[in-house]
C-alpha cells in the first residue's frame, strides 16, 4: 500500500484525480497542504448531531467541487485557511473533546485523507467521528479513512446530470456520489443512546433548490429504494442565495413553502420515516459561520 506522502505526490484522492504533487504546490481542490478555516462547538446541526453540547465542528479548506451556490464560498475556494500539520489537528481533536463537544465532525474532508489519517495515528478520539461530505468521493479514499469514522454525513445534491453539470462542474455527480453515499449508509449500523444521541450511522442530507422539486423527488425514490431502512435523510430547506451565481437568475431567491412541501410530501408518500426535517427560517447569512482564518 502506498504511504500517505507517496499518495500526495500524484494526487488521485478524489474521482477528479487531478494528478497533482501536493507537496510542492495545489490540486484541483485547491490546497497543497491542511488547512483549516474555523473549529468550534457548532449548535445548528441534525439533534442527534448537535445533541446538547453542539458538534466539534472543523472546517477544511478546499473542495472538489465546484458547487456555484455554496453556502462556504470563501473556504471551498481556497480564500481562507491557515496550514496546520497533522500533530496539530490530533491537538485539536483533544482540545474539541475536552470542551465537551459530542463529536469530531470533519467538514469537507476527502482532499484530506492523507493528512487525516496521520492526525487519527496520533490520536484518536473518545467521542464519535463524523465524515461530512458533498459526496464526490472514491471508494478507495473512503475504505482508507473509514476505520477512524463513525458517523457518515453525506450530501446528496442532484440526480440530474445536467443540473449537476451547470450547479457542481460534475456531470457524473451521480453516479459519483451515488456508489459512496451506498457504501457509507452499508458501512456503519445504527446506533444511538436512549437519549438520542448518533453514535454510529449514516444521515443523508439534500438540499431542495429553487425550481428542482422533480429532481428532488427522483433523489428520494433512489433513497427509498436503495439504501438500508436504518439510513436517516435530513431534508434542508436552508438554500440561501450565495456564491457565485451570476447568470443563474433561478438560483437569486429562497424556495417557496409550496417547493418545500411538495418534496417533504414525496418523503412521507415514500414512507420514509427516518427524517429529519428544517423550519424554513433555518435559512438566511445569520447561519453561515463567521470565519477565523
């Protein structure tokens, strides 16, 4: 097997496999190194996440994705990040855990892998790890880091090609994030706390977009069919205009309550009962985190 620095010398992390020597300059996703842009006790995710003391949240800078929309414009596009070594992130593992937090969630992780892995080495937390993901993932990459996680938190953004195409820069987006989110609900059973706390699980997450309810509706017929019946869905109505998204008029406004119904009322017509569902006030800047570095 390949050591973590022979992986980072021709980067092929991601399905992007862009080939880059991260060691000496950036990938695709933007970043050579790790970077992080915030760690905090985050108050605002699923309850079985949040629970009561808030997520130990770390967001990584970079992404391999493209989404024009994203709520984390500044950090997925490389804009802010301060570089940290692995010994420093075991630190901050340790430092999240003492404060309470009631689990390692890693935000946008799997450019990071490599690093990850030699963090885990060095510690390895007594509270659940969370892999929260935009999907785009190589089963190889996963089948590395997932001995150190116990919490999947994957999105699920679109079905359609063409929309993923014009929102993502993925026309394969699907078929991408459609093979790991399977083997991330497949990989860890349920397991919660009387109290109801996640301890080991899968919660798929998707986002209902503007004039994309029929797209949605596809995402939920796979979901239903597909995954096991102990998989969560979160279903977010969150979408603030953000990002880059000039030439998508479509994109410059919330969802309406009328879009958000007709895509919950598909999860309940499915029988989906496992389902986390979000107040629309959820939306709005007020919840985009205030970044550090």
């Amino acid at each position: 097997m390949q050591s973590e620095t022979n992986l980072l010398e021709n980067c092929k992390l991601c399905p992007v496999e862009c080939g880059a020597n991260r060691l000496l300059g950036v990938g695709a996703c933007g970043v050579d190194g790790l970077r992080i842009a915030k760690y905090y006790l985050h108050p605002f995710e699923e309850p079985c996440i949040s629970f009561q003391k808030g997520s130990g949240t770390i967001f990584f800078a970079g992404c391999n994705l493209r989404c024009a929309f994203c709520q984390n414009y500044e950090v997925s596009r490389a804009k802010r990040g301060k570089a940290i070594t692995p010994a420093q992130l075991a630190d901050i593992f340790k430092e999240l855990e003492d404060k309470g937090a009631e689990n390692i969630s890693l935000v946008t992780p799997s450019h990071l892998t490599a690093y990850l892995v030699a963090a885990f080495e060095i510690y390895q937390p007594k509270i659940p790890v969370v892999y929260n993901t935009g999907s785009y993932e190589k089963i190889e990459t996963l089948q590395r880091i997932d001995p150190f996680v116990d919490i999947y938190l994957p999105d699920m953004k679109f079905y359609s090609p063409a929309l993923s195409k014009r929102y993502l820069g993925k026309e394969d987006y699907f078929d991408v994030a459609s093979n790991a989110i399977s083997f991330m609900a497949n990989a860890k059973p349920l397991q919660m706390t009387d109290e109801g706390k996640m301890l080991s699980g899968c919660i798929v997450r998707h986002l209902v977009m503007p004039l994309c309810t029929a797209d949605s509706k596809k995402l939920l017929h796979w979901f239903a069919d597909t995954l096991p019946k102990d998989t969560y869905l979160s279903l977010m109505s969150q979408y603030t205009p953000f990002g880059n998204i000039e030439g998508m008029p479509e994109l410059s406004r919330k969802i309406t309550a009328r879009e958000y119904a007709a895509v919950k009322d598909e999860a309940f017509d499915l029988g989906i009962e496992k389902l986390f569902l979000q107040q629309r006030d959820s939306s709005g800047e007020k919840y985009i985190p205030q970044w550090d570095f």
